[in-house]
C-alpha cells in the first residue's frame, strides 16, 4: 500500500527553499565583507574580481527576494487552506484539538508522579 501525502512534499520543498534563503543570506554577507576587506587593492585583476562579485552578489540578493517573497505567498495560501478546512470542519476540529491536549496533558501529568 502506497501513501502519497502532497503536502508533505510541499512542506519538504519549503524546507528547502528557507534553507537556500539561509545560505544566500550567509553569501551574501560572506562577499560584502570580503568586498570591504579588498577595498584598498586597486589592482586591474582586483577590480575586476571585485566588479564580478559586486554583480553575483546583487543576483543573489534578487534570487533572495524572489524566494523570499513565494515563500511568503505559499504560506498565506496554505493558511487560507488550513482556515477553509477549519471551518468547513469545525466541529471535527475542535473534536481533535480536544483529543490532542487531553493525550498531552495524560502523558505529561504522568510524567509527575
């Protein structure tokens, strides 16, 4: 028996995409600093390094926006999911909220004696 489960790969998939943010961030403040760090060195070879990762690094920064921002609509889209599903099943919803918190407070109140 097979199990899809499509928004466990949409939750993988944002996953990814907030690590990705993450390591352009990390890059991206990596070449500023290496940027201000060779500031000095007026060689051609310098400048031209420099003018090559001044460009990678506004390429970056716009990857970053972009990611940034459909991860923003992704999770605005996935909440008005969650709030149609919660309201087209509330009573279910509120059914299994009550099982969770009473499961929780059974394990952890049994944690204490």
């Amino acid at each position: 028996m097979e199990t899809h489960f499509a928004n466990l790969e949409q939750a993988h998939r944002s996953i990814a995409r907030e690590r990705v943010l993450a390591d352009l961030r990390a890059l991206a403040h990596d070449s500023e600093s290496l940027l201000k760090a060779t500031a000095s060195d007026m060689g051609d070879k310098a400048q031209e390094a420099r003018s090559r990762l001044a460009a990678a690094l506004d390429r970056a920064r716009a990857t970053c926006d972009e990611l940034q921002t459909q991860t923003v609509a992704t999770a605005k889209a996935a909440a008005v999911r969650t709030d149609r599903v919660i309201r087209r099943y509330s009573y279910a919803s509120v059914g299994v909220a009550f099982g969770v918190g009473l499961l929780l407070g059974l394990v952890l109140g049994r944690g204490r004696s």
